[in-house]
C-alpha cells in the first residue's frame, strides 16, 4: 500500500478535488497525508459546498439561503457527503506543514485545485510545493493534478529550466469550462465578477491568456499536448457542457488523462474517474516494483 501525499492551501481547496480521492484512496487501504502552509486544518471554499453567494440575492442574508445558479457550480452529493467524513478524519486534522514534506516519506502526490485567488494563489505559487512535484516527477513518482493542480505542475520546472510538462501530454480546467463558469458567476455574483478566475488578463493580453489552459499549453512541448474530449467521443456533449459531474455508479461525463505516472483532470466533474484512475495508476507502479 503507498503513502499519498496531497498539499493543500490554507483556505479555498476544492471539496469534490479532495475528498472523493481522499475516499477512494482509504478505503483501497492506502495511507493519506496532508500539508498545509502553517500546519493547521485546511478550509475548503465554502459556496463549492453550499453554493450560496453565486446568485444576485446572494448579498441579502435570509434570500442567499436559496441557490439557484449556485446548485450548478457546488459540489455534487457525493462529493459532499464524502467531504463531511473528510473533515472528521484524523489525518486531514492533523496535517504536516509545507516545510516538513520533505521529511516525510511518500509514495505518491495527489494534486487538488480550486480557484478562488483568496487562498490557492498561495498554494499556486509556493516553491516549495513546485520543488516537491519536480522531484516528484525526477524520481518518477505517481503525480495527480487536477483542474488548478495541474497549473501547479505546469510551473514546475526541471534543472534545464523547462517544465516537467515538457514533453508531456496532460489536460487541466479547460478555457471552455472556465470561461463558462466565469460569465455566469461575474453577472450572478456581479460584487465580485471575477470570483471564478484565479488570475485575470492584464492590459494587451488576450482574452483568456492567463487561463489554466493557456498557461499550461505555453510550457508544452507542443500546444497539442493540452488535450481536450475529442468531438468523436462518446457521451461528448456531457462530457463537455459543464453541467454534468460524474458520480461513483456513472463516469461517462469525466475525461483524464494518463501519460506514464502523470495522470490529469479537468475540473471536478472529473473526480470519481480521476480518483479510480489513480487507483489503478498505484496497483500498476506496486505490481511493477514487486517483479
């Protein structure tokens, strides 16, 4: 059985991005570990589990208790009823901090995201965090970024300056689902129109140019190795329209993927087959370092 390690920021983590892995990875018998930047308990973003905030009541406090739009964008129930047996674990209440992963042994790094600037700019931007996935992927260990994870990855860099991207093929939160997500909630959430970007255009800069997509794609080897649902696929409108999540009994709205120990996802809707993909990524890597 491996060792995971999954870092998360102080506040605003995905709740589906952590605790359906989370879940799947303990009951397969495999030991979690979790860091934050101070060593005390995580926060995640509160609308992802509530969904309140993202309509245009949502400042009037007695109305916000009613989500609309905000039931489109928050966790599913199973992400949320894996997420109340998450905060009650004695593992995710007694993280590690950032400056003692590396005293740590582990196996194999799980990546969540999330998006509001409040609290994953830190996460995003941490050398420390950057330096653990690059010797992650120096010693070919099992990584697993998903949706803003994979903006971390991106920016983690190799001896010769390039990402450990390079060469690689990955997905992340695609221009289509952020920018989809972000029209809705700037007009619906329009005090704080830009709550679904991390990170916004400065002046001359096209539109989208700092998505998780483009950035990521600009450090590829080739923009092609940004991998999208091809238009001949099955379930593609499910796949794509941002409206469906997959669930434990049916997958056929998630899309990842694999490239040797690296595995990648989109966006939440990904989860359950982001999580089972790891699984099997493990039992693959034990099986081979048994032979």
């Amino acid at each position: 059985m491996a060792t995971v390690l999954i870092p998360l920021p102080a506040l605003d983590y995905d709740p589906s991005e952590v605790a359906v892995p989370w879940r799947a990875l303990t009951q397969a018998g495999h030991t979690v570990v979790f860091a934050t930047p101070d060593g005390k308990i995580a926060s995640a973003d509160p609308i992802m589990l509530s969904g309140e905030g993202l309509d245009p009541w949502g400042l009037i406090p007695g109305l916000r208790k009613f989500p609309l739009f905000g039931l489109l964008l928050r966790a599913n129930r199973d992400a949320r009823n894996d997420h109340a047996l998450l905060v009650q674990d004695k593992a995710f209440r007694a993280p590690i901090r950032w400056n003692d992963i590396e005293a740590t042994p582990f196996d194999a790094l799980l990546l969540p995201g999330g998006h509001c600037k409040r609290g994953m700019r830190a996460y995003l931007e941490s050398k420390l965090l950057k330096n653990v996935v690059t010797e992650c992927f120096a010693a070919d260990k099992p990584v697993a970024a998903i949706c803003h994870g994979v903006l971390l990855v991106a920016r983690s860099t190799r001896d010769d300056g390039r990402s450990v991207l390079y060469g690689r093929r990955t997905t992340g939160l695609t221009w289509a689902l952020e920018k989809s997500a972000w029209s809705l909630t700037r007009i619906t959430r329009f005090w704080d129109p830009d709550y679904y970007r991390t990170y916004r255009e400065k002046a001359g800069q096209s539109p989208g140019y700092m998505s998780v997509q483009q950035e990521v794609s600009r450090v590829l080897a080739d923009s092609s190795d940004f991998l999208d649902v091809p238009r001949d696929a099955p379930h593609y409108r499910r796949k794509t329209s941002g409206l469906v999540r997959d669930t434990d009994s049916d997958d056929s709205a998630a899309f990842v993927v694999r490239d040797g120990n690296y595995l990648s996802a989109r966006w939440p809707g990904d989860v359950h087959r982001f999580a089972r993909e790891f699984l099997a990524m493990l039992k693959t890597v034990d099986e081979g370092s048994s032979q």
